[in-house]
C-alpha cells in the first residue's frame, strides 16, 4: 500500500463542502481510495461531495466510523491543488470547506458518466436511396469514423432528423451512446505564429526560457497598448503547450473571451476550453473533467478558472493584470492575480502578468526584483501612441446639463468629416446618477441602501447600484408629493447619448454600457459590429477601455477626467491614472494616428499632467514614494473589517468592543482604526460599519487577525467579513 492509497476499510479524513472546520472521519469505500478522490459521503440524514484530505484521527469507536459511499468518476484532486487551497484559505482567512466549494463549482460532479447518442455509418445498404438519404450518408462518409450527434448530422446534412432515423431503422446508419464529456481538440504549437517585431521576440524567448524549467517565477510584461503583449505570451503558452503543461489565461471581462477565442485559434488551430459565468452548465461540467484528466491544454476564463483541478499547470498568465475585477468582492474575498502567483509557486509554473498600466503591486514587485520584467514600447506596425492634451474647462463655454465642450465638440465634428470614429468616455452607468425634486430638495434614495438611485431611462426604472433594486420614475415627489418636479441631475452614458445625439443629429451614435445589453452575446455582437464601423460616435463606460479593438477609432474624448480624483480611496490616483491612459489606448491603433482629450477643471493636477505626459516610470515612482511614506501596500498591510447587522446598534456594539480588545494586534505592532459607518452605511438593509487594521510589511497579520476577531462571538444578525488587501473601500 502506497501512502497515497487507503484499502477498504482505512480511516481517511474527508473534507466536505459543508461549513465544518476540520475534516471528518470515514472508512474508504469497497476497492479502496485515492489520497485527494472526490467522493460521497454521509453526513447525518445527507449525502454530500467531499475530498478525501488524509488519513483519519481515530479515536472514535471504528465500528460507528461510517463509510465512504462512493469515489466519483473524476481524477483525484492533486496534492499540488490541497496545499494551494489550504495556503488560500490561510491567506485570505477562509475555512477551508469555502475554498473547497471555489474549485467544485460545477454542476452533477456526482453523476455517472452522462452519455448522448451519436450516429455513425453503419453496415447495410439502404434499399431506395433518396436524395435526403444519400446526403445524410455522403456527410458521415466525409466525417471518417467520427461521430456526430442527431441533430449535428441532420444539420449538416440539411435533412430533418426523421431521415435520419429512418436510416438508424434500415440500419444504414448506426446510433451508439457515447460520453457527453468529450477531450477538447488539440491544439498545435506551431500552427499560426506570426513574423515578430525586433522587441516582441525578445520578450518571447524570455518567457520561453522561463518555460523551459518547472521552476516558479513571475514576469511582468508591460507594453503599450497594441504593442503585441498577446500576440508574445501566447508563444509562452505555445512553450507551455509543446512541454505538454496546461495554460490558463485569465480575462478580467467576459466580452473580451470571444475576440481572445478566435486568436487562440487562429494562432494554435482549434479553440481551447473556456470557462465563465456565460458558459452553460454541461460545458462546465466537460471543461471540469477534462482539466482534471489533462485533456483540455488551455482554458480561457474568469477568476474563479484558477481553481480548476489541473493535472499538470504549467503557465497562468494575467491579462489586464491592474483590473479591479480579479479581486472577489463577495463570498471568498480573493485577488485572482495574487491566487495566480501563489498557486504557481506551489506548482512549479510561471506567471505572466500583462498590462499597458501594471498595478503598483506588481510594478513594485518588479523593482525590488522579485518579478522579472520585459518592456514592449513600441506600438505595432504604423501605429504610434495618441496624442494626448487637457482640455481645460474653466475656459470652455458650456450651458448647464451639457458636457460636451466645444473644444471637443470640434475635435468629434473633424472626425466624423473624415469618416473616423470617435469614442466618449464616461464611466457612469445609466441617465442620471441623482434625481432630485426641484419643489424640496429631496434625492430619491434606495429603501435598503443609504445611496441614491441612478435613472436608467432605457430600462424606464430608477436604479440603485449597491443592491440591484429598482422601481419605476415616479411622476410625484416621494418626501413632499408634489407633481412633475423631479429632474436629472449630472451625466450618466445615456444622457450623453442624448447630447450627442442632438448635437450630431447625422451621425450613428452607439451607447456601450454593460446594462444595456440582454446578454453577453448581445453586448458582443454589438462590439463586434462597431469595430467593423457601424458607428461614428461611440459613448461608453470602462467597459471600452478594456482591450477591445476598435480599428478605426482616432479620438478619444474624457468627458470628466477628475472623476476619479475624488474620494479618499488611497489607489485613486493609481486608478485614475491607468484608466485614462487605457482608455486614450484605444485611439490610433491601425494606420491613423490618434488623439485623446481630458476634460478637466484641474490641468495642474499632477496625476492629469502625469497622464498627459506619458511619463509613467516617472509617475509609479512618485506614487510609490508617497505610499511608502505612509505605509500603505505595497508598502504596509492593511485588512479592512466590515461588520454588518439589521440592527445599528448591535453593530457599533461589537465595533467597539473589537477596537478596545486589540491586543493581539498591538502584539505584532498592528494598529486599529475604526469603528466608523462604512462610505456606504446601508446596504440591503443591514448597517454597515468598518474597521481598518494597518501593519509593517513583514508582520504576520493573518493569525493575529484571526486571534483577534476570534475573540468575538456573532450573534443573532451580525455578520464579519475580513477583507485582506482590501481594494475598495465601500
Ligand atoms: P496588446 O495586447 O499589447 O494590446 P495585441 O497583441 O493585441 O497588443 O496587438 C495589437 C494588434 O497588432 C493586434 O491586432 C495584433 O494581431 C497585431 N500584431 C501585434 N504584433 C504583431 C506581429 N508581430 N505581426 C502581426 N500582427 C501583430
Ligand atoms: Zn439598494
């Protein structure tokens, strides 16, 4: 017996998906298990999926051990995966059931094999042939001993499925059950790789040479926008591909997954697995199984792809590696990209980590050499970095309720003349971010969060953005009931849509927000159509500064460049910083050269300067000195806590009971700020208060975290989240 075998009738301790925090106790299954196999067990009344995590503690009565029901038809979670999950749970301050459940997120795991029937050449001869009936024949011919499902062959023979089974009858053609979980085609290394430029080849042999070890390592590849950042990681996932390791490429947006899919064929031949919220159940289940039994090469995906049970990873890389959507904002609290690197240095895979605008983490990370770093400076082909100018409001002349300054209005009247698209940006979702009653002042609130609700007029309804809830305009005031007094107030895209519109009254003006779109197919073909130039003015939220294309895009416009300044997030400037330099990343990239223009009431302000000069080197350094000096990340720790109850004193109650019993902070030197009612006070109807917990680099902040809030118990409503790194601060 092998220590990673246990024969029928061996304690094993099994970890389930349910909130229990210590594995429990079973006897293996009839045949015996695998160290790491997913099985059933039961748990009281149930049957729940569990993993068998090590050999049981004893010290029960054997014989009321119960056993384990079955091993599931999967392959056995790695060692490699156990001890990532157990490293997360540590670092992030999650029970390891919850991380457990991050990496079966997919539907009937417990099922036997699921089958389908296909339909094959079979051996007679049918006695009359019909034209249906040869053609059904002919594509089954031509498909050389492949199997097609009932209505793949009726579609392809352009027959309707009764042919076919008319066929199956006269046993011309014969049906079989096969596994719906089919191993995804192989993809080819060399297939399509293209002639690359001087500096993209160097950047390609330095991942490639990462790749030739299974050593651990991480390389910031930092290139302007449209300087081939993919076009050089996806020759280290070819590296990865030919030493037969498995790929992940993580996208921070599910609209870029089908524009990347097409690359990844066109450069490999077939298209890899892909994995999001927008992929249907059965395909989650195959993308699952085939990771784990190393028949899908890459996978394409969210976050939440990290957790996949691979065989045998070889490479991650992060696209957009700076985007806030890595980071998890609810449930497990977890940054993809830091999960990234720590899940390939337990397995001895290497990390790419790609933007125009690295988050200061990684850039700092980079600096102090812990990360390796290829710079590509230098747009592809003819195309060169806009340029990019502030457009200084103070002495533009504009009305009220208008945001187009006539400056820009100008710079979007030359485009249109010379059939070039222009693009608006203004990231904020909907018509109008407050509605107010001009009778008493009033704001229409949210009834379940302490914000206000943002008109959405295409949806016909008043929005909140923390809770999702939404109610139609009404037509009178709600505080004082006075009739047709409610207006708008400041700009959403919508409304902008409306300026423009009236503005430019022969153009084709396309809104692109995230909302307006029934699904992610819609929003796509959407994109897709604009890029082929289906609009003049295109108006957008971030969701356009996220890497798509737009070919004959040369004017970006910033409606409101100070936007983001505001607050007292400490990454605003950061922030504010890589989406604007992103967003004037999306003009110029075919032969045109672009331009970018910054509304601004503020030019003087070092962080629009700093944009406006493209000197980023210069702008990281200066943003890293202050951030040392107040040591804040990456310089100093931090953990935010949030605490929540239906009732607001109960909340406070426990706020400052934590913030007096700080001991085991103080310990490591830790300091406590807080209680205070978080920015958003109230959301859903539960009161929301934070506390902040800052520490020196290297103090080890998560058992004192735990130590302290462990103290506490959470009775009745309360809730606490701990919120390690915290990226935003809501
Ligand atoms: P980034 O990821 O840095 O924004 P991309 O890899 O998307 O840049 O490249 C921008 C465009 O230039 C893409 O359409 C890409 O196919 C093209 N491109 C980049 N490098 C090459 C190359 N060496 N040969 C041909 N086309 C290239
Ligand atoms: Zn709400």
């Amino acid at each position: 017996m092998s220590a990673d075998f246990f024969d029928e009738g061996a304690l094993v301790g099994v970890l389930t998906t349910q909130p229990l925090d210590r594995a429990l106790d079973y006897r293996a299954p009839e045949g015996g298990c695998h160290l790491g196999a997913f099985v059933e067990v039961p748990l009281g009344p149930r049957k729940v999926l569990g993993v068998v995590w090590g050999t049981g503690e004893g010290g029960y009565d054997h014989s009321k051990v119960r056993q384990v029901i079955r091993v599931l038809d999967a392959a056995p979670m790695r060692a490699e995966l156990r001890h990532f999950l157990q490293r997360a749970g540590e670092y992030t301050l999650t029970p390891l059931p919850a991380m457990l459940r991050l990496c079966t997120r997919a539907p009937g795991l417990g099922d036997p094999p699921s089958m389908r029937k296909v339909y094959r050449l079979g051996e007679a001869e049918p006695p009359r042939l019909t034209d249906a009936r040869t053609r059904v024949l002919d594509v089954l011919r031509e498909m050389g001993g492949l199997s097609l499902t009932l209505k793949e062959l009726a579609d392809a023979a352009g027959v309707t499925t009764s042919v076919v089974k008319g066929l199956v009858k006269l046993g011309a053609v014969r049906e079989e059950e096969s596994p719906r979980d089919t191993p995804f085609p192989r993809l080819d290394p060399a297939f399509g790789g293209k002639d690359l430029t001087e500096d993209q080849q160097a950047g390609a042999a330095a991942l490639r040479a990462g790749l030739a070890t299974d050593v651990y390592g991480t390389t910031l590849l930092r290139g302007v926008t449209g300087s081939g950042k993919t076009e050089v990681y996806l020759e280290a996932v070819a590296a990865c591909l030919a030493r037969g390791r498995q790929a992940l490429v993580l996208l921070p947006e599910i609209a870029l997954t089908a524009e990347f899919l097409t690359r990844v064929e066109a450069r490999f031949g077939a298209r890899p697995a892909e994995w999001h919220s927008g992929v249907t159940m059965t395909e989650r289940r195959r993308v699952w199984k085939m990771v784990g039994e190393g028949h899908a090469q890459l996978v394409v995906g969210a976050r939440s792809a990290l957790f996949l049970p691979y065989q045998r990873l070889g490479l991650i890389v992060v696209d957009e590696e700076h985007d806030t959507s890595y980071k998890q904002e609810d449930g497990v609290l977890y940054n993809a990209r830091d999960m990234a690197v720590l899940r390939a240095a337990i397995c001895g895979a290497r990390v790419v980590l790609a933007s125009a605008t690295p988050s200061l983490e990684s850039w700092a990370n980079a600096e102090a050499g812990k990360y390796d770093r290829i710079d590509l400076t230098a747009r592809f082909g003819a195309a060169v970095m806009p340029r990019m100018r502030a457009l200084d409001m103070r002495a533009e002349d504009l009305p009220a309720n208008r945001w187009v300054s006539p400056g820009l209005q100008g710079a979007v009247r030359q485009r249109l003349e010379r059939g070039e698209q222009a693009l608006l940006f203004l990231n904020r979702r909907g018509y109008a971010p407050v509605t107010i009653c001009r009778a008493c002042g009033h704001q229409i609130g949210c009834d379940h969060c302490d914000a206000r609700m943002v008109e959405h007029r295409f949806l016909k309804r008043l929005v909140c953005h923390q809770c999702g809830e939404s109610k139609p305009l009404p037509e009178v005031c709600p505080s004082c009931e006075v009739e047709g007094k409610l207006a708008a107030v400041g700009p959403g895209v919508e409304r902008l849509g409306e300026e423009v519109t009236a503005l430019f009254p022969d153009a084709r003006v396309a809104v692109l927000s995230s909302d307006m779109y029934g699904s992610a197919r819609a929003l796509k073909a959407e994109i897709e159509s604009i890029a082929e130039g289906a609009a003049d003015i295109i108006i957008g939220t971030q969701l356009v500064a996220k890497g798509h294309n737009f070919p004959l895009l040369t004017l970006v416009g910033v409606i409101d460049a100070d936007l983001g300044l505001q607050g007292s997030d400490l990454r605003a400037a950061e922030r504010t910083f890589q989406l604007m330099r992103q967003v004037a990343g999306r003009a110029g990239r075919a032969d045109k050269p672009g331009e970018a223009l910054l509304q601004t009431y503020q030019p003087e302000h070092p962080v629009i300067r700093a944009i406006l000069g493209g000197e980023e080197e210069a702008f990281w350094r200066a943003e890293a000195a202050e951030r040392r000096q107040a040591g804040v990340p990456p310089y100093g720790r931090m953990a935010g806590i949030i605490l929540s109850s239906t009732d607001v004193q109960e909340v406070f109650d426990l706020g400052n009971a934590m913030a007096r019993q700080d001991a085991p902070l103080r310990r490591i030197g830790a300091q406590v700020f807080g209680p205070a009612p978080a920015p958003i006070a109230r959301v859903r109807g539960r009161h929301r208060v934070r506390l902040l917990v800052k520490a020196d680099k290297g103090a080890a902040l998560q058992p004192a975290l735990a130590e302290w809030a462990g103290q506490f118990r959470l009775r009745g409503q309360l809730r606490m989240a701990i919120d390690i790194d915290p990226q935003s601060f809501y």
